[in-house]
C-alpha cells in the first residue's frame, strides 16, 4: 500500500503471490499457514506489480521475515517452503472457497436432520 491502514481495515486489493509455509505450534504441532500476497488495487506505487516475482527479492524477504518474526513473537515457528505467483494464489482461494460452501451445506444438512 501507499499508506499504512489500521488493523481490519478492508483495502480492495489484487492478488499477486503466496508464500507457502510450515508453521509449528507451541505444543510441536505442525501444519501448513500460506500466505496470500496482494498489493492494493489503487496503490500507485505498486500498479504494474501483477504477480510476486515483479517485486525484489528484498521485499519478498522482507515479507517472509515479517512473518518468521511475527510468529516467534507468539512462541511458533514459520517456516516458508516456497513461493509462487499469483495462479497459484488463486487456485488456493477458489480452493478455500469451495471447502467453505461444502461446510456450509453440510451443518446446514445436520441442521435440518435434528428437526
């Protein structure tokens, strides 16, 4: 973004990457904790930015150490395993999405079976 925006601020925004990562809990527990990246769809500093290798690799570090440090800080370890661009990002939301609605259909059909 251009300029800082407060926590739960909604920023319409394009998706440009993930950052996909291990991330293991205080108890030793380990699943996997993606990150998706995007850029704020009016950001004039970032317009021609349309996947994540158009940023520099020090940003991209600067993001993954974003991450490692914000974990630690909670006593969790992140641990990034790969990164892809913005195809990828994607297909892990319209995945998320799908999952959501199966969910959804499913306690709704639980629901209506205790009537």
């Amino acid at each position: 973004m251009d300029e800082p925006a407060f926590a739960g601020c909604l920023i319409p925004s394009k998706l440009i990457g993930v950052i996909q990562a291990n991330q293991t809990e205080r108890d030793g527990k380990v699943a996997r904790n993606d990150r998706l990246i995007a850029v704020a769809s009016e950001s004039k500093s970032h317009k021609q930015v349309k996947n994540l290798n158009d940023l520099s690799e020090s940003v991209i570090g600067e993001i993954k150490h974003f991450f490692i440090s914000y974990n630690e800080a909670k006593g969790k370890e992140f641990e990034p395993i790969g990164q892809f661009g913005a195809t990828c990002a994607k297909n892990i939301v319209e995945e998320g999405v799908k999952k959501h609605a199966a969910k959804q259909r499913e306690k709704k059909s639980r629901a209506v079976k205790k009537k």
